[in-house]
C-alpha cells in the first residue's frame, strides 16, 4: 500500500509536466527501466499480455506525454532543425515525448536541404537513430521509445536504399511473389536503419488517368490492387517493421483529377465507394493486418474523411477490424476549417478529428501546433480522458507489438552495410524492372532486334540521355543509374555505332498552353528536330524514349490532355517521315492517347518510371535478352473525352452508339480503349486450353475450384499473365459487367505446358445488395479465363443453388 501511495503521488506530481527523476542506470537484463522508478512495472515486462502493458502504461502517464504520443515530429529540415539531440530539445514540447519522427536523416532526393552525412553509409544511420531513440527513453520521464517512420513506395526512401520503380510499374508485373519480396527487401532495409513503419503501400483505386498520382497506385482494379497490396505489407511486416497504407478513403478520384487546392469533392455512389474504392483496404486489413493506416485530406459527400467518425472509426475499426494507428495525410487536420470549412476555427479541427478516431497529426508544422490547442481542449473538457486514452492506447499498442518495449534500439549497427542494398538486392531491383515492361505493339516481329545485323541505331528523344525518372521523392536519392542511351550503347559495344540526339526538350516553353492553343516551332525547336532526323536517315533503327519526366506527373500535376508533351509528337511523326522503323519507348506516370503513334509505329515497349536500371533493362529487352510479359493494370483512352473509362464497368456504362432503330443514326465519339486492362504481349504466344470447374452447382458458402492449362506455343521462353473473370449474370442490383477474380503470372520454356489453379470463394462472388448488404445471390455465374479483361480464351458456367432447393 505504501508502494501504490508513493507512485500515485509521484504520477500526479507529474501532470502536465516534463519534469523527470534523476537519470540513473535503466538497463537491466531482460528488461528496460523506461519510467526510471527502480521498479520493473507491467509495461515493462516482456512477458506480460499485451493489453496489460498498454493499461498499466496509460495510468502512468500524464496529460502532456499522452497529447505528444499523438502527433509526429518531422525530421531533420522538415520540421526538426537538429540533426542529432542538444539542449534545446528540452525546451520543447517533445520533451514529453512523441508518437513518431518521420523521415529522419533519410536524405529526399529533390530536396537538397534533407541531405544529411547522418545518411551514409548505413551503419552511421543507424547509429544516428540510436542516439536519437536513446534520447527519448534516457531523458523524456517515461522513456516511451520512437515509432521511426519513412516513406517506402519506390523502394525505401533513403540516399541508397534498394530502388524499386514506380507502382504502377510494380502493378504491371502482376507478379505476387515479385512484390512480397519487394515488401521483405524494404522491411529488411527499414530495419536495419533503424525506421520501424514504412508508408507503402498505396492501395487507391486511379480511375481518372489525367489524375498526377497515377503512378504511385498499382491500377484502376481493385481486386488486383488488393493481391499485389496484401503481398507488399505481409512482405514488410514480415521482417517486424509496420506497414501504413495510403490514403484512406476515396482519395483517387477528385473531381476533374484536379488535386491541387481543391482535393475535394469525389463523384462516387455509396456501391461504388465500397465495391471499388474501399475494397482494396478492406481485404488487406483483413488478410494481411496492416499496423498503419493514413487518412486522406479529401472529403466524401461533404465530409472530411478525417473528421468522420463514421470513416475513422464505424467502418475502419468496427467493420473491417484494423487495430493499428491513424497517421493523418498532410493538412488533413488543417484542411478541416481552411478548406473543407465544416469547423469554425483550427481547434475546433483538432477537436473533430479526435473524437473521430484519429491517432496522430502528421505534417509539415511543428508538434506544438496540434499539441497545445488539444491541451486546451482537453483542460477545457471538450474531449474526454477516455477518448485521449483510447487514441494514446492504439500508437502504444503498436510500439509494443513492433518490440520498441523490449529491444528499442538497432542491436547492430554496423550489420546495416551488409543487409542494405547488396548484390542480391540489386539484381531483384533489374528484375523488377525488367517484369515491370509491358510490350504494347509488335509489328512485323520487329522486336527483339538482332544487335549483329544492325550497323548504326538512333536513340534519340527528350528522355534518352536522361535519369531523372529513376528517382523519385519516396524512393531512394543518389544510387547510380542509367539512362536508355548509355544502356542501348553499352548493350551495342562495338558490334553497332550508337549515336544521341536530343530532338527536342520534354515540354515546349508555352505548354501546357499549348494543348488547347497550339504554338508554331521556335526555329530553335525545328533546328533541333531536323537534327535528329538527319542523324535518323543514317541509321539502320531509330529507338524514340518519349513520354513523361517528374515534374510532369505526381502530386497536384494532373493533367489535361495525355498526349506526347510540348513537341514530342511533332518529332515522332518526323522520324517516321524518314521512312525508318521507329521503336517507341515511353517513359510516363499514367496511360497516354498515343492514337497516332500506335496505328504508324511498328513496336511500343511500355516502361513507365522504371528505377536507375532503366537504361540496362530496356536494351536487354529491346534486344532480346528479355521477353517482357507485363500487363497494363490501368486502360489507355484513346482521347481524355473518353474518360471515365475503366475496367471493371456496368454494363451500357461504356457502349457504343446503336446503328439501327429510332436513333440509330451518326456517329458522334470515338469508342473503346486503346490498349484494354490486362493488355500486354510477349515475344512468344501461348494457348490455353481444358478449363474445368469443380462444380457445376453449389450452395452459397462453397468454394469453386478452378483449373486449367496454358502452354508456350512460341520458340522463345516467357511469361504469361493468365487472369480469371467472373460474371454474374442476373443480379438483384446492376453490378458490374465482369470483376477480376484471379491473376498469376507464369513462366513457360518453348514447348512447356502448366496447369494453373484458381479458388473462388463465397466473397469473390459477393454483392452490395438492394439493402447494402454483402451477400452471394442465387443464379448463374460465368467464369471467364482470358489473357486481358477482352481477350477471352475459355468460359464455363456455375450455378449457386438458392436457400430453398
């Protein structure tokens, strides 16, 4: 009793002050002394459950170290002006204590004053991380160690971590065991450094291709979104770094793809938020229990995602079962009253995204900018102790799932520059490049071209000679890399003469203007096409790198027109005027209305934002060393008029216009996809054949099983995307024309045969139903085996048996 009286004094001496005993010697074997005490409490007890440890540490914390475990503090530059702790720290705020630092000492590639000697080589990081963690457990009173955070979409955002190329290149691999590797090589490297939660993967659903942050989504589908996304966070958390999912919910679609000051106002019905937008986090969190989730700074139907409790909570928590932590996307709090302008003031802000589950404030602004208004709050009883419990509770039950109670520091600093970035990591990093190409036109067999019967080659276009493309702010900053040109070059040696001419810049100097109001060539511009096109006449092969560059796409820069920018399609036409076989290389971040080029030009390699192998695995491909087999995970409009135009689609919602009957007359659009999702071919072909299905008639909560058989039928070895459809034919509600329901990327040697396995279960045939109810309806299904979403090759049918037969 006496005991418990000396320890409620001490913890009520404490409220809502940083004061701390004296520091003395808190490392013990087994277990850590984080509240200083002499005592070995139950939070500190790795044997203890883990509820226990979240209770007993809560009743030991007063009012100002609970506000600071829910807001980050961003690191160095950012935010954080220090690189390392100092006496200042004391002053502020943090000395309480904080949720997480985010993107600390991680060197961001655009952003030079981010860069940092605390970066490399890696067991200097982790060292650094050590110092900063053991600042906080040393001298804050309670010790409560550092959730790290970093970025990790592209691969980890570090100066030399491990690159992966952008997501949508990611997504056009189709390749699940590709991307769970992905995953345990960034967990593995966040580790090793020292950051402990990793904000990847994105699961939003691009249905708008004129939208900038296409290229950071896996696709417009969401059950493929949902396969690729569940393997990334299984393959990060595997090695015991958490996953944060981006950006909960509705976040894709702003109207317009205008995300810029607007980033409101999505047009989606209820059916199609939960049928496309939310389903990708629904089937993660409950297949793969991501401990992160970030919450989106738009609006649905008027209200802030961030501010809705029936978002945050109802739906996150209650229905789809995450028990992680919410990290706010940036100015998600602040947009509540400077944009959305549903709350008076900031603090009435901070008071809405509180009570509606929000655990953490994340942005450019200082922890005391969101801490001391919610102190206020709270001393002014406009927010309950047990709601600030319950946020603080969900932050601390992941610090203590991750291990921070028991083992907060990096043991072995100096197995970081063994563990990051080795040869093995490189050589999966091509790969992943490599399966990330998507061949779009192969006319003639053009490709792959035969390097010791070509003499002289033309590489040429705005991004030939460049490797900006390769890095991007959430990927790795200074690994070296190669452009096209140097690989084709490199690729030639002396067996060809490869030559570089620019043609012309990426963008004209009055675009984007100069989409709606065309401009005559500078004489500087025709000067630099007639140039290349000499130089095309004397060659054997011309490879154009066309596209996109990243300031042309990403966050706020989306797009009006998707055509080649600034005089990239006047150069084009120009080389094919020669009369020389063009191959086309794009380099772009989202689907471009390349009409002309694919009707003319006999061969297009799809390369998106590939990583700083680029120049390598695209010569090895154009020249056949690689058969490339991805697929488009996003369809390409023939013309931004087009657009929305997705798959999966309601039936009619992407029709065409009817040639006989009363108004069956004219024609007034241009009609279907350029290039379907699912697209992509290969240097090979292959037959698919003996589709069987377990069952023709089943019961409701049945499983299907699903066989068939694909073979190489071509001479060169390669790989097939096989992807499984389902129809469901009549429906209480009109749903969509068919969904994807399965997807496997195999590879076959000349000649080879495999059987491949699919298993429907009773939620891939679930509907929204007229109440808003998931349920599998009787009736007749069509299961559809096909090489893209229209390229069908095998169909059968199954009935599901209604509760009375």
């Amino acid at each position: 009793m006496k005991y418990y009286k000396i320890t409620l004094a001490l913890a009520v001496s404490f409220l809502f002050t940083g004061m701390k005993p004296d520091n003395k010697d808190i490392y013990h074997k087994g277990w850590i002394d984080f509240n200083k005490n002499g005592a070995k409490d139950v939070f500190e007890d790795s044997k203890a459950p883990l509820e226990a440890r979240v209770n007993n540490l809560i009743s030991l914390m007063n009012v100002n170290e609970k506000t600071c475990q829910l807001v980050t503090l961003y690191g160095y530059s950012r935010v954080l002006e220090d690189e390392m702790p100092n006496d200042k720290w004391k002053n502020r705020v943090w000395k309480d204590g904080i949720a997480n630092i985010d993107e600390h000492l991680n060197t961001i590639w655009n952003q030079e004053k981010t860069h940092t000697k605390y970066a490399f080589p890696y067991s200097t990081h982790a060292e650094a991380i050590n110092t900063v963690q053991k600042w906080f457990i040393e001298e804050t009173r309670m010790g409560i160690p550092v959730d790290f955070t970093n970025e990790g979409v592209h691969g980890l955002c570090h100066e030399k971590a491990t690159p992966l190329p952008a997501p949508i290149g990611i997504g056009s691999t189709w390749n699940k065991d590709l991307v769970y590797k992905a995953g345990t090589i960034v967990g593995r490297e966040a580790k090793a450094l020292g950051y402990t939660n990793v904000y990847a993967p994105i699961l939003d659903v691009a249905r708008d291709q004129r939208w900038g942050r296409v290229l950071e989504c896996y696709g417009e589908e969401p059950f493929h979104i949902s396969e690729m996304g569940k393997q990334m966070v299984l393959g990060i958390q595997s090695e015991g770094v958490a996953s944060t999912l981006k950006h909960f919910a509705v976040y894709s679609v702003p109207k317009g793809a205008r995300d810029g000051d607007a980033r409101t106002d999505p047009h989606v019905a209820p059916r199609e938020m939960f049928q496309l937008h939310l389903y990708p986090f629904k089937k993660v969190i409950k297949e793969a229990a991501p401990m992160g989730i970030m919450s989106s700074y738009n609006d649905y139907d008027g209200v802030p995602v961030t501010a809705s409790p029936y978002f945050l909570t109802e739906l996150l928590r209650e229905q789809f079962g995450f028990n992680g932590y919410v990290v706010s996307d940036s100015e998600a709090v602040e947009y509540v009253s400077e944009k959305h302008h549903v709350a008076a003031d900031y603090k009435e802000a901070v008071r809405q995204v509180i009570e509606a589950g929000l655990n953490v404030r994340t942005t450019f602004r200082t922890p005391e900018s969101f801490v001391e208004p919610l102190r206020e709050l709270i001393a002014e009883g406009k927010i309950s102790m047990q709601t600030i419990d319950s946020r603080v509770a969900d932050v601390l039950r992941v610090k203590f799932r991750l291990g921070l109670f028991d083992s907060p520091y990096v043991e072995n600093p100096d197995e970081a520059d063994k563990t990051v970035h080795t040869a093995a990591d490189e050589a999966f990093s091509k790969q992943i490049n490599r399966e990330s190409l998507v061949l779009l036109k192969n006319e003639n067999n053009l490709l792959p071209l035969d390097v010791d019967k070509i003499d002289n080659i033309l590489v040429t276009g705005p991004l030939a000679d460049e490797v900006s493309f390769t890095f991007s702010r959430y990927g790795p900053a200074f690994n070296p890399s190669t452009s096209v040109f140097k690989g084709v070059k490199d690729y030639a040696g002396n067996k060809a003469n490869v030559s570089f001419v620019k043609g012309c810049d990426i963008v004209d100097p009055d675009w984007p203007g100069s989409e709606i109001i065309p401009t005559p060539l500078s004489v500087k511009e025709q000067a630099d096409i007639d140039a290349a096109v000499e130089q095309a006449k004397k060659s054997d092969i011309i490879i154009a790198v066309v596209g996109e560059d990243e300031k042309r796409v990403g966050e706020t820069k989306s797009r009006t027109s998707l055509g080649l920018p600034g005089r990239q399609f006047q150069l084009v036409q120009a080389l094919y005027a020669t009369g020389k076989p063009v191959v086309l290389v794009l380099i772009n971040g989202q689907p471009l209305t390349i009409n002309w080029e694919n009707k003319f030009l006999p061969a297009i390699l799809e390369a998106w934002f590939p990583s700083t192998a680029a120049g390598e695995v695209i010569a090895e491909t154009l020249f056949g060393d690689y058969n490339p087999g991805g697929k488009l995970s996003v369809t390409f409009p023939k013309s931004v008029g087009q657009i929305p135009l997705n798959f999966p689609y309601k039936p009619g919602s992407q029709a065409g216009q009817p040639g006989a009957g009363p108004n069956g007359y004219g024609n007034t659009r241009v009609l279907g996809p350029l290039y379907p999702f699912g697209y992509g071919l290969s240097y090979t072909s292959f037959e698919y054949s003996d589709l069987v299905i377990s069952r023709t008639s089943l019961k409701a909560q049945a499983n299907i099983e699903v066989s068939f058989k694909i073979k190489n039928t071509g001479k060169r070895e390669g790989d097939e995307v096989v992807q499984m459809y389902l129809k469901d034919k009549v429906s209480s509600v009109t749903t969509y024309e068919s969904m994807l329901r399965g997807f496997d990327r195999v590879h076959l040697k000349p000649n080879e045969t495999k059987i491949i396995h699919f298993t429907l279960t009773p939620s891939d045939l679930e509907l929204l139903d007229i109440n808003m109810n998931w349920t599998v309806e009787p009736g007749d299904f069509e299961v559809l085996i096909g090489a893209s979403s229209v390229d069908i090759k095998l169909k059968e049918t199954f009935t599901v048996e209604s509760v009375n037969d």
